[in-house]
C-alpha cells in the first residue's frame, strides 16, 4: 500500500480496465471459497474471478492466467523477508512463525475491535472499505482493544521473573484462544 496512489478499483484485460470488486468482504467471500473442499483448481479460479469481476467478464479460456496475477497482485503480495542460504546456496528452511490472527475465527473480535478503535461498524462498510484499507486498519489496532490483547496472548511466552500464576493464568488463556485446529485458514499479509 502506498499512500501516493489511489486504491484499485480497476484491473487491466485485453487492453481495458475493467472494475474489480477488491471490497473487504468480498475478499472475505474470496477466501471462503478457496477454503471450500473437493473443488478443482480451475473452480476455484472460476467462481474468485466471479466474485471479484461478475459473471462472463473474463473468458474461460484466461481463468487461470487472469485468476493467478490477481491472486498474486491484490491477495498473496510477495513476502519480502531476507532469505538465508547455506553454504552451498540453498535456501535455508524458515521458521514456521505461530499464527496469531484468524479471520473467520475472530470476527466478533474484529468487529469489536473496529467499532471501539475507529468507531467503524463494519456491517456498514460492506462493499464500501478496500482490502487495502481493512487491513491497514486490521495491522494497526491500538493495544487496548479485544484484538490486540488477544493477539498478546495468543504470542506470550514465559519470561523469568514472571509468578507461577501469571504463567498457569496466560497459559489457560492461550488455550482458550488458540487457532491451532485452523491451520488451513487464511492468514493476513
């Protein structure tokens, strides 16, 4: 996201720039549907670009290659980590970092979150707040909300000095809100 260019509202197709539906809540409905199980690649590519153009916008013929520059330009942007490589230049195996947010999941929380930071009733922001825009709010909660002390949860660790309480206290509470059995879910970037 930059803030010295518009949000996307448009995709290039055969040489025209066509509307994309990039609305937080569609991309919700997006990656339910990449969540729905027995599917064909090809479906999934099918009924996304339906979500995100409308019916018979993009030919069946390019729903792979249309479906694949969406998905990598507006839904899964490229991590930008610094990769290490061994001696012999192979990439070296990352750390599988714990997922501390889920969006089905703690949607409750999320819309608490919102409604308490921005005053933002996300119902009413439906088809109107950007993907850009949600998540740029979502990434940037205060520490005061349900949200974010969830996510403290969900990443404490035991420090020294902390009572034997506290640690039996935090770890019920990591417990309570753990996302362990989502590991298949989307996360956010």
């Amino acid at each position: 996201m930059k803030l010295n260019d518009p949000l996307i509202t448009t995709y290039e197709y055969r040489g025209n720039n066509i509307p994309i539906d990039l609305s937080f809540d569609n991309i919700l409905d997006v990656f339910d549907a990449l969540a729905t199980p027995n599917l064909y690649e090809f479906e999934l590519a099918e009924i996304c670009l339906i979500l995100l153009f409308g019916e018979g916008v993009i030919q069946q013929d390019e729903y792979m290659t249309v479906w694949n520059d969406v998905y990598d330009a507006f839904l899964n942007p490229v991590d930008e980590q610094f990769t290490e490589y061994d001696i012999l230049g192979n990439p070296m195996p990352k750390k599988k970092e714990k997922k501390l947010i889920s969006l089905e999941k703690d949607a409750e929380l999320i819309y608490a979150s919102f409604l308490q930071a921005y005053g933002m009733n996300l119902f009413s922001e439906q088809s109107k707040l950007h993907w850009q825009e949600f998540k740029a709010l979502l990434n940037g909660l205060p520490e005061n909300t349900i949200m974010k002390q969830v996510i403290s949860i969900r990443s404490w660790k035991p420090k020294e000095g902390e009572s034997k309480e506290y640690k039996e206290n935090m770890k019920r509470l990591q417990e309570m809100y753990s996302l362990e059995e989502d590991d298949d879910e989307e996360e956010v970037d």
